[in-house]
RNA sequence: GGGCGCAUAGUGUAGUGGAUAUCACGCUGGCCUUCUAAGCCGGCAACCGGGGUUCGAAUCCCCGUGUGCCCGCCA
C-alpha cells in the first residue's frame, strides 16, 4: 500500500467520515488504494462500489466524502473529488517533516521472521550457464531484499552429493583419459575448452561428464558399473560418497567462484547423503506407507497415489521407494524438509519450472506426513536463439563467459567517457558495472516469464538497467563530496521557508514509497517489483537534480542537501537489497 | 493424450476489477563554458481471437489459437 504513513492517517477518520455517510466503516477500509498513476495523487477511494448501496452517482458520493474529509483532514494531507474517486495527495511539507524532523523510519511495524531461502542448488556437474544462474541471482534478491526488511535469512544450497549425475561425473574422472576426453567430445562437434578457463575446474571437468554420457549411451558395461557405484551412494556408502566428493567438489567451487563475482554467497551447504546416513530417509517412507494414498507396485516399488490430488497425466504415482527398498531424490526431499522446518520458520524454495509438477508431489506428501509445505518461487527457462540451454549437449552461454564479455563492455564505454582513470580504478568500476548490469537484466523480468537471450540485450547498459540506478547513486555522492570540500556549516531547517517544486515533491513521494515497494516484492517473492521501483527512485533524483541546485555560487542550498543525501542513502541501500554495487563514481 | 505456466506498441517489459494502459529500446526533434550527458525534455506506436460475469475487464470465468515446461522405480 502506498505510503503506509498516509493510510493510517486516513484510516484514524476514516470510521467519522463513513458514520457521517450512514456506512459501516470496516466494509469499506479496504477501498483505500494505491492509483494507476501516482503523480495524480498519492492514495485514492473510488466510489463506484458505492453508488449502488447509496443510491447516489459516484461523482456526487465523492464530492461528499471529499467535503467530510477536508473538514476534518487539516492541512497535512489535501483531498479532492475527481471522476468519481476522493483523492489525496499529502502535503510536501509534512512529509519533509516526517522524513526529516520525525525521522521516519521503514519496516518499524512488520513482523520479523527466521526464513530459510534454498536457492541455486544445481547438480555440481558443470559451469553455470545462464539459464541456471537465474535460480541464484533470483534467490540471492529475495535473501537480500528479505534482510533489507530486517528478516533473520539463511540463504542455503542443497548440494545433489550421490545419486545418477555426481555419479557418472565420478566415473568418468576414474575411467576416462584426458586424450579420450578431448577426443570424444571432438568427434561429437563439441567446442573445446575456452583456454582462459583452462584452471577452472568446472569448465574443465565438466568436459568428462559430457564425455561420460556420450560413451554410455549404448554400451550395457557402463551403464552396470554406474549402477554399481550409484547404489552404493544411495546406500550411504562412505567410501563411494567420499569418491563422489572428491570429483565434484572442485566443480562447485568454481560455480561458488562465478557467483561470488555476482555478488552470490550462501551461509549454509546441505549434503543430500545427510538425510540417507542419519535415517530419517527411511523413518519418512515407513511414516508415508500408513498414508491413505499409500500404494505397492509388483516388484515392491511404493507410492502414493495422487489422482485424487489434482495430480494428472500419464501418471499420478508418486514413487517414493524403489523396488529394491532405496530412496528417490525426491523422498531425500522430503526429509531434507523436515530438517529445515527446524531450524526456520518460514521456508522458501527457488526452482526451474520443469519442477512444478514434482513441487506438487512432494507438497502433497508433505501435507500426509503433517509436515508444512514450502513457498516455492518458480521461474522461466531462459532460451538461446537456437532452442534450450543444456549443459549436456554443450548447448550454452557460460555466465562466466557472460561477465567477461560485460566487463569489456563496460571497459569500453569508460575508455569513451573518462580518460582520466588508472587501471586499477577503471577494472573496478567495469566488474561493478558487469556484475550489477548482469543480475539487474535477469531481475528485472517477472519470474514466470522466459526469455530468451540475447547479447545485444545482456549487454545493454542504458536507460532501465543498473548502471542508469548506480548513476543517480554516483551523481549523489559527486555532491556529497563537494559539499564536504566547502565545509558546510550546519544550519537547522525552518521547514515554514522552504520552497518545495514538483520534481523535489516528487522525489520525496516516491522515497516515502520505499517500504511499500520492498514489502510487495518480498511478499510475492517477486525482486521484479522492486526493479521498477529502483528504477523510478532514480528517475526521480535525476529530475530533481535538474531542478534543484545544491550548490549554487559557492552557496549550500540546506533543504536541497538534505533531500539528496536522503536519496543517497536510499539509492544506496535499494542497490544492496537487489545486489547492484553501488559505486561513488563512474 | 493429459496437466501446468505464459500471451500488452516493430522489440522487450509493468500492470492481479476502476481515472487518459507503465517504462525502456527503436524511429524522430531538441538540451552540455552551469553539482557526472551511462543524464534531461518533446513526438510516433500496443492489451492473441471469440463468448460470458460486472455499473466497470489487459486483469475474473469458459472456448479457441500460439508458445514454453512437465507427465521416469532420473536428478
């Protein structure tokens, strides 16, 4: 709801006005809304609903409620009938007032929580290709914009350490030279290894997984030793799982290291073998045979039978337990669950679309064990012009492929700009740019919305991208700077003498508006929101920036610092909670 | 075959029952001896089709079309 501030003050005559009308307040509280377009006023109450109840044109009705409120409003906030809606639009001067003399502070009211956020995830086998990275940069937003609102966050990955992918990793790297490796791929018209990746482990090991799944396809001998060691993780075999860990954990580390260049950083790492070892694996697929839906195929294998459960398609079985008595990812799921309920209080998991339907299941199973279901953010693949992204058929953009590219992008653009830089200085600002530009093109795009990539887009660092943000941001602290140069001497503010244009007016509604936009980005797990939102604070500054010289003639203009350092901060602070870098100068 | 998502200017997007449909790219015309022009100001241009619910629908419901994802004792 826009300006929270305002809404009380509404809402604290709000129950006068609507006894004076003859209507029961608290059916009609919830007509106090934000408006379309938020230069026409700040909140609004269309009357239209109203008119059949009381008989009366909308128009009218307004003009009335107007009338009522303004008696009693005072000259804080101004109200106005318009086409059938009460408008108000506060007084500049007493949000001055409340930003800085009340010192207004957001996120005072809310309920704090402990949220665990699993996001990422992905099956250490090879580099991140886009596609993957917009499970993190996604799930990293929402454990930053989660803490901005003053959240306890575990940001958690689930590591995938036994089972089918580590496991023919794991193979591969026992069985398969490097000669071999290069030459499979090869004939299979796979690229080589870019050589600026050549000691990265992800790039380079992934090469044997790929190697590993084209000498499988037809050849039983493989396909019985995979068996054989895969079993064994899934049995909770030390010395496999010890194997397994030894080949994939360089690979994750690289992945760490590319998301660390975007900012990425998780606090706690899960091994999917914890739930097998410690047995609560197995005390869940005893707990889910007692469930109603519980079914038993012939070879054993048990399930729950979910067509009852808006489950459908070719089949509504949920396998939790193969026929020779072993665990499935997804009952490990389960377990994995349980564990984290206990250690939060609020779950949110960050997944592919392609797991919508197995989401279900394991919220279905949830449910008959009496465990809570998660919130579960789900997000679109993003394509390449030539079809799907897959690590397996080679078919990808590196991200860290992607971060070069816009760091010689933004490397480029500074050579235009500024001349006046030492290396050290232009590297810094191009990665900050790079990495910001990057996570602020896929944020800024709804979740359940895929797109495909295009260079040319990636790499766009104009109006609507995070480079135009950290600009507002570098433009604020280029006047703090120089302000601090000319020793200002501190002056208290006589708000009855400031004159306040629109653009300044402006600024300050949209700054008051902080809250509101963060609180709907992290109660619909949609960072996408608090893009535009970042994108219209810096609009905002821009204008008034434009219009309102700080320094003019040597002279400090104390209201119009005031308000720019405010944006400062904030811009500041909004750039932190969507993880753009927001640098003092570029 | 079935289920689930998505469909808004040339392109990409916002919008979850209300005012003249948002922002950007693009095309086009302006603004730098003035706090960073990665900026600012003006113009062009859109709700997939058909029904329904409602005083009012881009938004809710139904049918269709297009598109993505899924339907494994894989993860």
């Amino acid at each position: 709801m826009f300006m929270k501030l305002l809404k009380n003050k509404i809402k604290s005559i709000f129950g006068t006005v609507f006894e004076n009308q003859g209507l029961e307040p608290k059916e009609f509280e919830h007509l106090i809304q934000t408006p379309r377009d938020t230069n026409v006023c700040d909140l609004c109450i269309p009357c239209f609903s109203l008119a059949k109840i009381m008989k009366e044109n909308p128009k009218i009705i307004a003009e009335n409620l107007a009338k009522e409120f303004n008696e009693i409003m005072g000259t804080e906030v101004n109200v106005e009938a318009l086409n059938g809606y009460v408008n108000f639009l506060s007084d500049s001067k007493w949000l001055v007032k409340k930003i800085f003399v009340d010192n207004y502070c957001f996120f005072e009211q809310i309920n704090k929580n402990k949220i665990l956020i699993e996001h990422t995830s992905a099956n250490p086998n090879g580099p991140f290709h886009v596609g993957r990275a917009r499970n993190a940069i996604l799930g990293d937003a929402l454990v930053r914009l989660n803490r901005d609102i003053g959240n306890d966050v575990i940001a958690e990955y689930y590591v995938d350490d036994m089972g089918k992918q580590v496991g023919i990793l794991s193979w591969a790297l026992e069985n398969i030279s490097s000669e071999e490796v290069n030459q499979i791929l090869k004939s299979n018209n796979m690229d080589d290894l870019n050589p600026i990746w050549k000691n990265k482990q992800d790039h380079v090991r992934v090469r044997w997984y790929q190697a590993a799944n084209i000498l499988r396809k037809d050849n039983q001998k493989i396909e019985e030793e995979l068996t054989e060691i895969i079993n064994k993780s899934e049995e909770g075999d030390e010395e496999v799982l010890q194997q397994f860990k030894n080949a994939f954990q360089p690979i994750l580390d690289g992945m760490l290291e590319t998301l660390s260049e975007l900012g990425i950083k998780y606090d706690s790492f899960t091994n999917e073998s914890k739930f097998i070892i410690d047995g609560t694996v197995n005390e869940i697929m005893k707990r889910l045979e007692k469930s109603n839906l519980y079914g038993e195929a012939e070879n054993g294998a048990k399930f729950l039978e979910l067509s009852g459960k808006g489950v459908s398609g070719k089949s509504t079985k949920f396998f939790f337990q193969r026929g020779d008595g072993s665990s499935l990812y997804a009952t490990r799921d389960l377990a994995y669950h349980q564990w984290k309920w206990g250690v939060s209080e609020k779950l949110i998991n960050v997944l592919g679309e392609d797991h919508r339907l197995q989401s279900k299941q394991v919220s279905v199973a949830l449910t008959e064990l009496n465990i809570k279901c998660p919130e579960v953010v789900f997000y679109a693949f993003i394509k390449l012009p030539e079809g799907k992204m897959s690590t397996r058929r080679g078919n990808v953009v590196f991200m860290d492929d992607l971060i070069i590219e816009a760091q010689e992008m933004a490397l480029k653009i500074l050579s235009e700009r500024k001349s006046n830089l030492n290396d050290d200085k232009r590297l810094k600002i191009a990665k900050s740019v790079a990495s910001s530009a990057i996570r602020f093109n896929i944020l800024k795009v709804s979740p359940e919305k895929g797109f495909t990539f295009k260079w040319e887009d990636a790499l766009s660092f104009d109006a609507d991208s995070a480079p135009f943000i950290m600009y507002s941001h570098a433009r604020s602290c280029s006047i703090h700077e120089k302000v601090k140069s000319l020793e200002l001497k501190e002056v208290d503010l006589e708000i009855s003498e400031i004159e306040i244009n629109e653009s300044t007016s402006r600024l300050l509604r949209t700054i008051l508006r902080y809250e509101d936009a963060v609180e709907k980005s992290v109660s619909e797990n949609k960072p996408n929101h608090f893009c535009s939102y970042m994108l219209e604070l810096s609009t905002s500054y821009n204008l008034f920036y434009r219009d309102s010289p700080i320094i003019k003639d040597e002279q400090i203009n104390k209201f119009n610092y005031n308000v720019s350092e405010y944006s400062r901060k904030l811009l500041f602070r909004g750039c932190n909670a969507l993880g753009l870098i927001p640098l003092e100068s570029m």
